[in-house]
C-alpha cells in the first residue's frame, strides 16, 4: 500500500537484520571494531552486550558477510540446547564429518579438535559466534569455555564470540563463572544511539530505497527520538507505522504530530522523557562514521595468519586501521591577537604567568614548594606538556593552561586560561583576571600553549605495543578502573599486548586524538579525567 504510495520497492524499516541497511553509529563502529578483534585477535572470547534492538545481530551477520575464504565460520542463534546439541551444530555449521562416530561429547569434541587442526595447517581460521548468548545455561557457558582447550602452542583453533542482552554481563560475572570471565579478551557494551544518530539513522535508511531526505521533518524525528530512545528496532517500528499512516492520510511529509501517533500505536503507552542530548561534537562525528564503514566495506577486513609470538605488528597495523577516526581538523583559526592585547601590559610575561599557573597546582594539591620551571616540576611530582597551537586539544585536557601571544611589535605576552564556563573563559592577567567569550578567545592563534599535569608514579617514556614493565601494569589498571572491556586477569598485566591496544585505540578515537599505538601525556591526562579520581584544577568542572 505505502510503498506505491512512495514509490519504493520494499519497506526501508524492515526489523530483519539486513545487512544492506545497517548504518554505523559510533557505538555500532566500535562494536563492530571489538569483534574483528576477536577474529583477529587469537585469545580467548569477545563480549559484546547491548539492550534489546540496539542492533547486534545485525553487527553479527554483517560481520559474517566480510569474512574472507580463509574463515570458516559457525553461527549458533538458538543456545537454549544441551551441550550435546551445541557441539553437534557447531561441526554442522564448520562442516565437520561427524556420520561416522558417536554423538557423545568427547566423540564430538575429537571430531571437531581434528577438523580445526586440519584447518590450521591449511592456514585458515574458525570462528564460533553465539546470539543470545544470555539464554545460556551455566553447563553450556562451561561447555564453550572448554573449547578454548582446543589450541596450538601459539594459538587457539576457535575463536568465539558471545552476543547477548545485558544480563549475560551479570551472568560471566559470577564467581562460578570466574575461569569463563578470565578468557574474555575484549567485552563491549552497546549503548541505544543519540539523537544526532538517530536522524541520520533514519535518512540512511530512506535513501538506500529512494525516499526524499526531508519525507521525515526534524519535528518529526524529535518525537520518533523521544519514544524510541535510540534503539533502532524500535525506531525502525515507528518509522513504518509512520510511513503507513501518511499513505494513509495522503501526505509526503511526517510531522511531529502523525510521529507522535505512530509511537502511541507501536508502544502502546504515553511517551517517554527524552535522553540528554548530545554536544555538538557527538553531533559532528556522527555523519563520519558512516563514511569510516564505507571505508571499511571498500577496502575489505584483511585477517591475520597465524601468530609466532606475543605481539604482531601487522595486528598493531590492522587494529589501528580499524579503530582510526577520520581526520576532522577544524578550520585555522583567525589571527586576530590584536584585538586581545591592550588588557596584556607588559608585565605578563613567561615567568608570571608560570608562577600564577603553579599557584593553582599548589593550591590544589597542597603543595609546600614553588615551582619556578618545568625543570622544578618533577621535584613536586608534575610535569610540563607543551605544544604549538591547537586549542581544541588544550581545552579537552581539562587543565589550565597557559597561551602565548605575540604583538604585532614583536612582543611576547603569556596569560593563562583558568576556567571555562558556560560560554565565556577566564584569563589571569598582571592586571587581574578577565573575562571573555569562548568564541572570542578561539579566534585567537596563540603561539604556543603549555600545562602542567600529573603524571603516573615510575612514568618516564611514552608505551608503545610490545612494551612491558610496571608503567604498563599501571596503566591496564586505571582503564579497567575506567569500565572500559579489558578482562581483569590476563597472564602477563606487564605487557602492552593486543587486548590492551585495543582499548587504547578506541579511548584515543572517543577522545578524538592520533591513534598511533602509543599512549603518550595526553592520553594518560584523559584516562584520568575518565575515571575522575585525581584532585586536579580543572577547567570546567564536571556537573
């Protein structure tokens, strides 16, 4: 009926998972980045997570469309079964030969170990992907953890991945289960879309079947936001009762008003409150991971052979490939330091405004001596971290900073910039503090920028893959303090290995800095700021 209506072939809010309409939200891109580690990876399990019709079953068969011949790959959507039944589809699913033995465990477990080998030596992979894994029983989790027995000295022949809702987190998480939550390399929890994504969730699906970018008003997808609250299987139900109700009514346009309807007929209740909405920024990344996947989906997901030792540096290459945001470097900003300068006398100069930007640490931390220089800083367990130029990087560090101007005579002036609030900033000056706007400030290039920060006890070099030592152990610590994915027990905390590039690489795209394999001051200044448990002075404070 609508769809002659419209003018379109087939219905672009179809809840079947088709891969042919998934759109890569930034939760969905890193989803979709945790399970090509399990793939790649080599170790133990993935965990991915997320509510009811937040989309991981399609994830998980868009997934399965990449995989390359050297890839053999089981899909097991129904686990309410016995772990006889489980063994059995999983060499159905392989293709393993299984006419001629018994079909008790160890029979099934012999057959599929031999396959696997063979698999191994032919120099190809397989992996076992599990849906609705939270249906599963404590025997049959146990059964599958089992599995990872079936290994070579370097590798493991099956990789496995777990999907399910978000009680199968609390479900690994017991103590009866503990071996299990040990072997998960990588977990990700995925989160219902934001408004911004959900408006262009909506346009992606409607162009791929030829429906005007403005069928739905910005009113419209508002209402659709509202009552969906980012989970695209709901989303999807509104927009096609929607799209009924238009045919039905004869209009090309939805409103605010039929969307509202719509969600009434879907939900069957009053409509919910809305979620906070995202900042501009979240709103400007999210057309880029579209793009990103588009990128993915051309060049193809490229999957290791085996591994010989610890660390590979072509995984190092493919994670970072995988994981890198596109570069979206804002335009230079105005040279426009004139019109700042006649509140900077003379008299701001480096050393004062070092001297005022210590004073905020000393008062902060309580320190007892003066720091003169970035040489003293040590001395009282800080550091100096120093660049030319990009604001943006200076205010994400949420730390004051100081910026150095130059006259059009040539002179060097230095202030610092002490708080951000609202939309205006505070400077210390020699004359004061002042105020003035955050769009005027910007429009300021300074010459340099520095800040002082806080860095990790026995911290003295900036860790790179492969790495270990006691900064490494550090550092694994503080991102599980930060609810990031790393499993809590790994057999060597000291090195920089694969799991923990990988949560490296997606804190470094969620905070929009170089993913490079390193993590460098900045990073380490971030991490704290995520986890929120160092005294500092801040910029802004958080709400």
């Amino acid at each position: 009926m609508y769809r002659e209506f419209f003018g379109i072939a087939e219905n672009p809010f179809s809840n079947t998972p088709d891969p042919k309409y998934i759109y890569m939200s930034e939760r969905h891109s890193e989803a979709m980045a945790h399970l090509v580690f399990g793939v790649e990876g080599g170790s133990g399990f993935v965990l991915l997570t997320g509510e009811v019709g937040t989309g991981k079953t399609t994830l998980c068969r868009y997934l399965a469309e990449q995989l390359g011949d050297d890839i053999k790959l089981a899909l097991c959507l129904n686990p309410r079964i016995s772990e006889t039944d489980l063994l059995a589809t999983i060499c159905d699913e392989l293709g393993v030969d299984r006419s001629n033995i018994s079909q008790s465990i160890k029979d099934l477990t012999g057959a599929l170990n031999t396959f696997l080998l063979d698999l191994y030596a032919d120099g190809k992979r397989a992996v076992l992907i599990i849906d609705e894994a939270q249906n599963m029983s404590f025997e049959l989790l146990e059964q599958v953890r089992l599995l990872t027995n079936l290994e070579t000295t370097h590798n493991k022949l099956l990789q496995i991945i777990l999907i399910g809702q978000p009680e199968l987190k609390d479900h690994i998480d017991e103590f009866k289960l503990r071996q299990l939550s040990q072997r998960i390399s990588a977990r990700y929890h995925l989160d219902p879309m934001t408004v911004g994504e959900t408006k262009n969730y909506i346009l992606h699906r409607s162009s791929i079947i030829g429906l005007s970018d403005d069928i739905f008003s910005s009113g419209a997808i508002d209402e659709i936001f509202k009552h969906a609250r980012g989970i695209p299987r709901l989303i999807n139900s509104i927009c096609e009762r929607c799209l009924l109700g238009a045919y039905a009514l004869e209009q090309k346009t939805i409103t605010a008003e039929l969307a509202t309807s719509a969600a009434y007929e879907v939900l069957g209740t009053p409509r919910l409150p809305p979620q906070e909405s995202e900042s501009p920024k979240q709103q400007s990344s999210s057309l880029l991971m579209v793009f990103i996947v588009l990128g993915i989906i051309a060049t193809g997901l490229i999957f290791l052979g085996s591994q010989n030792s610890k660390f590979d540096g072509k995984l190092l290459a493919n994670i970072i490939d995988r994981v890198a945001n596109v570069t979206n470097k804002s335009a230079k900003p105005k040279d426009d330091v004139v019109s700042i300068l006649p509140a900077l006398g003379e008299t701001n100069t480096y050393e004062f405004a070092f001297s005022a930007l210590t004073d905020l640490w000393i008062s902060s931390k309580g320190l007892t001596s003066k720091i003169n220089s970035c040489q003293e800083a040590p001395q009282t367990g800080l550091a100096c971290l120093t660049w030319n130029g990009s604001w943006s990087e200076a205010l994400d560090l949420n730390r004051p900073f100081i910026i150095g101007l130059t006259t059009p005579e040539g002179d060097a002036r230095h202030v610092v910039v002490r708080t951000m609030k609202d939309r205006s900033a505070t400077l210390i000056t020699s004359a004061g503090n002042i105020e003035v706007s955050q769009e005027f400030l910007q429009a300021v290039q300074p010459d340099s920028i520095l800040l002082l920060w806080q860095p990790p006890p026995f911290y003295n070099r900036v860790l790179e893959p492969g790495m270990s030592g006691t900064d490494v152990a550090w550092i694994r610590r503080r991102l599980i303090k930060a609810n990031l994915s790393l499993p809590a027990s790994v057999e060597d905390p000291a090195l920089y290995d694969e799991a923990l590039l990988m949560e490296v690489s997606l804190f470094k795209k969620k905070h929009k800095l170089e993913i490079n394999g390193r993590i460098e001051p900045s990073t380490l200044i971030l991490i704290d700021e995520a986890i929120g448990d160092v005294i500092v002075p801040v910029l802004h404070a958080k709400p």
